[in-house]
C-alpha cells in the first residue's frame, strides 16, 4: 500500500535527459544492465563494450538506458564518464534483489545484476532490457541450492530480457525446468533449440519459438491483458560467425567448474567467466561482447514493435 502512494519523484531515481524524454514521450527504449561491465568482463574492454552496446541500440532506433546505483541513487542512464567510473572503479557491489535496498539506502555504489535491472527499468517505466546471458540453476544445485535470483525476479517484475540463453556454465535442463515450474515464458528467437551463450545450441528444445519482434510483442501483450505478472525470457542465439561450438566450451567449462571448488555465493559467477576467458585465451570475451550487441539489436526492435501495438 505504501508503495502505491510513493510517486516516482519520491524514489532516488535519477534519469539522463535523453532516457526521460524517451520515457515521457513513449519512444522506444532498452535498459542495459551494468554487472556485466564491473563483475563480467575485465578494463577496459568492459567500458568499450558498454559504450559500443549504447552506440548498438541507438542504431536500432531506440535510446540506451544503462542502470548503475550510484551513491545511493538509481541511475538511468549514464554518461561516459560515469561509465569509465564505473568500470574502473573497484569499491562496486553486486546488486541483486536482496541488497538493492542495502545500497541506496546506505549510499553506497553498485551495479545491477539482470534481477536488479529488472526492478530499476519497471521504477523507471523501461519494459526492454538486453544483456548477455541470465543467471540460473549453478551445477552441483544438489549440494549448494545456488539459484540465481534472476529466475525468480521473472515471476514479478514485467521486463523482457533479452538474452543469449543463459550461461553454459550453469545446469541449463534445471534452470529450463525451474522456469517453466514458475511459469516464466521462454522464447526462441527464430531459433527451436535453446542457445547457450557462447554457443547457439544447448541440445535442449526452446519452450516457445517466435519469430519476428512483433510476434514477441504481441504475447507480452497478450499475457498483460491476461492479468499475468512478471517477465519474458527471449532467447537469442549468438552469430555463427561469433560462436564457440558446445562441444568446444564443454572442457573449459568443466575445467573452470572445478577450479571453483571452494568459492559461492556472489563470486561464483565472477570467477568462472573469469576462468573461462583465461582457459580461451581471451576468445569467450570476444563471443560475449558479439552476443550482447546482438541482443541490443533485438531489445531495440522489440521496444519499437511493443510501441506499435495497439
Ligand atoms: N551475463 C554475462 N555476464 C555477467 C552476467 C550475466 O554475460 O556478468 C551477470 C548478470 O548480471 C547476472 C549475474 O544477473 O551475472 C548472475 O549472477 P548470479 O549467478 O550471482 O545471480
Ligand atoms: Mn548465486
């Protein structure tokens, strides 16, 4: 009830003058989540990326609204100075839903995770978000009960993530599984097999398959007037051209997994992209920085096509 009376001006939400425009005037616009630049990739290809993703959305016809908390205030929108602040910096939390209150509400800085952005872009009236790959079941769920609060952020938050699946490192017939458990629409983009980031093909089916951004529009409409809460995974496949094979990642991935013996909670994802990219010599990061622009390109002509519908 108390958050029904809050307005936006009563929140500590700070949007650029290009987001806001964008936002009152309905013009289409993607979030862009920032985790991926200060615990995902390294400096200073993370802020080239974030810049080059902007840059990415733009060319698609919609403004780019990158989301950071920043001194206990939720940002949307950043400059490319707070970008190269942001990537460089080293006192930035990892926010998820549990610590997004923590942070702003002790002033401190963090970035968002997929979960985290999510929450943001709803406050600030953003239905679009594109990153790399979601957060899910971790291997060996059995013993740590590692599931990402990502999966569950889709059963409350109305966002549509676009994503090049979720990470292969992670038990992905499990996080398929715990979705559809939560109800949570996962869709194919053009593809019938569910992508596995670095990879264009988990092995595993897609649940649903669309195949242009004005069908995807059209269901997330339809699940609104349905009176449906949450979000939609839209799954796209990274670029042949860019991909790493499944059967390639397999022993990085199963080497990576091991040496993370010892380490969870907030590090464990860290480490292993980490881990993956110096088992690749460095050619994850570049697959990854191609699957995210790819997703920018969609999360754009998915924002203009949910403007279109009537
Ligand atoms: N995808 C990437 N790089 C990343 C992440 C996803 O390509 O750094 C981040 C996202 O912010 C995602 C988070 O929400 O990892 C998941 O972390 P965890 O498993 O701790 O929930
Ligand atoms: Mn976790």
């Amino acid at each position: 009830m108390i958050l029904d009376m809050l307005t936006k001006d009563d929140l500590p939400l700070v949007l650029s003058d290009e987001v806001r425009e964008a936002v009152e005037t309905g013009q289409p616009v993607v979030a862009l989540e920032s985790t991926i630049i200060t615990h995902g990739m390294p400096y200073p290809e993370n802020v080239a990326t974030a810049r080059a993703v902007e840059t990415t959305v733009l060319e698609h016809g919609a403004v780019p609204a990158t989301i950071a908390i920043i001194g206990g205030r939720i940002h949307v929108g950043l400059g490319a100075d707070m970008l190269e602040w942001l990537g460089s910096a080293v006192d930035v939390l990892k926010l998820s839903r549990a610590d997004l209150a923590y942070a702003i509400a002790a002033g401190r800085h963090g970035s968002t995770t997929v979960a985290a952005t999510m929450i943001c872009a709803r406050l600030a009236g953003i239905g679009v978000f594109a990153t790399g790959g979601i957060g899910g079941v971790h291997r060996g769920v059995e013993q740590t009960m590692d599931i990402s609060a990502d999966l569950t952020e889709f059963t409350r938050t109305d966002v549509a993530v676009v994503c090049a699946g979720a990470k292969a490192l992670l038990d992905l017939p499990r996080t398929l599984e715990y979705l559809e458990t939560e109800g949570v629409p996962v869709v194919g983009f053009g593809t019938d097999v569910f992508p596995a980031f670095w990879s264009r093909d988990s092995g595993l089916p897609t649940p649903l398959r669309l195949d242009t951004p004005q069908a995807i529009a059209d269901m997330i409409h339809m699940r609104r007037r349905l009176g449906l809460a949450g979000g939609v995974v839209v799954a796209n496949p990274v670029p042949e051209a860019d991909e790493i094979a499944a059967e390639q990642m397999a022993a990085y991935i199963a080497q990576a997994v091991a040496d993370s013996k010892g380490i969870s909670g907030k590090g464990l994802t860290p480490f292993l992209l980490g881990r993956i990219l110096e088992l690749t010599g460095g050619r994850s990061l570049q697959t990854n920085i191609a699957l995210v622009h790819n997703n920018a390109a969609l999360a754009a002509r998915l924002a203009i096509a949910l403007g279109q519908t009537p």
